[in-house]
C-alpha cells in the first residue's frame, strides 16, 4: 500500500508517524478511538470524509483512508457501534471517519446501504495500536472549577436531532457578538463533524471547539467520567485561555438520549450552568421539553428552534407559556442580551390566561 495516496479523515488529525500492523487484524477486538487503515470496498451513503484539514474530499472504491472505530447515535441517521469481535468487514458510520457496525437505519434510508470498509490493518506506534482519546491533549479530571475566567454559559438543548440547537446556538451567538461580546462555542457531545463549529464561527463566535478535539470519534456510548472530563478539558485547554463574555455549549440530541440522561441529572455539571436555551421541533416537544428541564432544575430562559418557523406553532406556545418564544431572526438581534438578564428559575412558567378561540382574528380586526 502507497500511503502517499492515504486519506486521513478528520478524528485522525493528531496521528502523525505509524507503523501498519496487518496481523493484529486476526485476533485484536477494536476499541472506540483505535485508528486503522481502510480500503473502500462500496459506496453508500457516504460519499465524502471530511480530511485531516477540513475539506471534504470524494472517496471511491479502492482508496485507502485512516479512519478511528467509533460508536454513532443519530436518530435521523444511523445507529453504529463498534464491534466487540475482530471483523474484517465494516461501515464508514460518520463523514468525519468513524467507523462501526451499522445496526439500524432511519426509514428514510432504507433503500441507501451504508459504505462499506474493508480493515487492511491496525495504525501502530511502539507496538501499541494508536487511540485517539485524548490524543495531543492531556486529560483534566473534571472539577466544576474554572476559575475567575470563567464566562458565563449558555446551554443549548433540544428535543431531539435536528430541532434547532446549532441554529439557534449560531444565532445567539451572533446576537451577542452585535451587542458587543466576545464569544465562544463549545460542542461537548455528539459525532464527529466540524459543520456545526462552523456554522458559529460563521454567525460571529471568535472560538469554537468540540469533543474531537479532545480526541473522541463520537461521545456516545462514553462513560458519564469521560464526558465531564471532556468538559473540563476543553475549557482548560482551550476557552481559559483567552478571555470571553459568553461560551455556548451545546449538548447533540434530545433529552432522553442515553448520555443526556446522566448529564442533566449531574448536581456538579448543572452548577457550572448560567443560561438555558430549548429548541422544539413541534409545540408539543417545545412545552413538554420546557415542564422537564423546569423538573430537573435546568429552566430555559427563552424557547426557540424548528418549530418557530410556523406562526402556528409559535402562537400554540405562547398560548400556554410566558416564557420568551424566540424565532432566529429575534435572537440575531443585538438585544437578545436582555433576555438573559431575566432569572428563568423563578418564572411562572404556564400562562393562567385561557386561549381566546379566534383572538389573533380579533386583534387583526381592531388594527
């Protein structure tokens, strides 16, 4: 194999010299984060990996890409683990270079067959297979304690994939950078892709980092330890040092996803929390989502993701809740930072006030 011609996707960004190790293929059980060497036996779904540098590049039959074992929870996607038995034959379960098992498959994917990989060999150094958990970047034990540079942070949170979080994280952001504030962008959990840091730093964040950083090809499946050290990790090695007014975390998936979980019910990372956002999908999720973060005392200050995009929608909530309904135009706003100044723990959350059948009609009329 001519690794002149090797693609090196993203998770793999940290891998520098190696050795290829093809017998350990017949007897090593792979762990999340172990890097490796894959030829591309069919395409599927995935059509391109994001590099080492960023870009995405094609991939076709034949090529050889480094790649990292790793676990994938994505609702709208796949479901990918990796396999805890030596096999040969395998999935490209993310663009950014996670590769599994895939196990399960959205319906809308059911005529869409994964690209496949075949293990040529295991990327070693010193004897050891190479991986990538904390690679380049030495672990901090989580403490909650982020001294006097601490900003103050925003966590966005949604219903599910897809319901808003990132839009709504990139509009904040760009909200508070016109008000003047220096801003930071965090995606702590979720698989590994730049898309979303990038579409903050583009809203105006000046920083923005994520759990690949740190070395993990996805956070699914961690343990609770591992993901708080993640957190402190990142805000050591990267938001401390510099200095900013706010970081946005947000956290991928929804409430109920096996990680998130554990994470919301944590009393030590709850109380590194300043600010809560929710994202909806629908006006159900949006008020049922709002009634459970109000129970494990993580109340949102203001509403908002996919379901603002529907005058309906937002007319149902605001119908039911006096918290701020805020659509993304509103929250680009450089007066979004008032919303902030507002102590959502202690808000009435539910409107006493009855639904007037036909009051948006009525209020039309008397205009």
């Amino acid at each position: 194999m001519d690794t002149s011609f090797l693609k090196k996707s993203l998770v793999c960004r940290k891998v520098e010299a190696f050795d290829l190790d093809r017998e350990r293929v017949k007897h090593y059980v792979p762990r999340a984060g172990d890097v490796a060497i894959f030829r591309v036996i069919e395409l599927g779904k995935i059509l391109r990996i994001q590099d080492a540098n960023g870009h995405r590049a094609h991939v076709f039959p034949g090529d050889y890409l480094m790649a990292a074992f790793g676990d994938r929870y994505a609702t709208n996607q796949v479901e990918a683990y990796v396999p805890d038995f030596t096999s040969l034959d395998l999935h490209l379960a993310g663009a950014g270079g996670v590769v599994g098992e895939v196990h399960s498959q959205n319906a809308r994917l059911k005529d869409i067959e994964p690209t496949r990989l075949r293990l040529v060999g295991y990327a070693t150094q010193n004897g050891e297979v190479i991986n990538t958990n904390f690679l380049g970047m030495p672990r901090h034990k989580f403490t909650g304690n982020f001294g006097p540079k601490k900003p103050e942070i925003i966590l966005s949170l949604g219903s599910s994939m897809d319901s808003g979080k990132t839009t709504i994280a990139g509009g904040l952001g760009r909200g508070l950078m016109l008000s003047g504030k220096n801003i930071a962008y965090m995606k702590l959990t979720g698989t590994a892709f730049t898309k979303d840091c990038d579409f903050v730093r583009d809203c105006g964040a000046s920083l923005t980092t994520d759990f690949s950083e740190a070395g993990f090809t996805s956070t699914y499946m961690c343990s609770h330890e591992e993901i708080m050290d993640i957190y402190q990790t990142l805000m050591q090695e990267v938001i401390l040092k510099q200095s900013f007014d706010y970081l946005i975390i947000e956290v991928a998936d929804g409430l109920f996803q096996r990680e998130n979980k554990v994470l919301f019910r944590d009393p030590a990372f709850k109380r590194t929390i300043d600010h809560v956002i929710f994202s909806g999908g629908d006006s159900l999720s949006a008020l049922y989502g709002m009634h459970l973060l109000k129970e494990l005392d993580l109340g949102p200050f203001a509403l908002s993701g996919k379901f603002t995009m529907s005058p309906l929608l937002i007319r149902e909530v605001k119908e039911i809740t006096n918290l701020p309904v805020l659509t993304l135009d509103e929250l680009m706003e450089s007066d979004v930072i008032r919303y902030l100044s507002d102590t959502a723990q202690k808000m009435d959350y539910f409107s006493t006030q009855k639904p007037t059948p036909n009051a948006h009609k009525a209020s039309e009329t008397a205009a």
